[in-house]
C-alpha cells in the first residue's frame, strides 16, 4: 500500500509512528528519523502494525 489516496485521509502507520515516537524520549532512547523519511517497506510495516491494533481494539 502506498501513500493514502486522498491528501485528507490520516495514515494510521504514521499516526501509530508519531504516537511511539513521542514515547522514546522519555525512555532516553535516540531520536528516530521523521516518517518522511522512512524507506517505504518500514511505512507499510507500521501500516500493518496499526490495522493490527485496530482489529484488536486496542487502538
């Protein structure tokens, strides 16, 4: 799955990125690279992680 379609639509991996990226600094964890930046098999693997979550209803 590429980019979302529609400009408007969230991207759920990038939310759940964003989300888990806020989270490192208070683990004293280095910074990680911005979304953009990610190679685009990275992306689809946060995709998959955030329909994971969604199926679970944990999200």
């Amino acid at each position: 799955m590429a980019e979302p379609r529609d400009p408007g639509q969230a991207d759920p991996g990038k939310a759940l990125y964003e989300e888990r990226l806020k989270l490192l600094e208070g683990l004293w964890m280095p910074a990680a690279p911005p979304w953009e930046d990610l190679p685009d098999e990275v992306k689809e693997r946060w995709r998959a992680h955030a329909a994971d979550d969604d199926a679970d209803g944990s999200a």
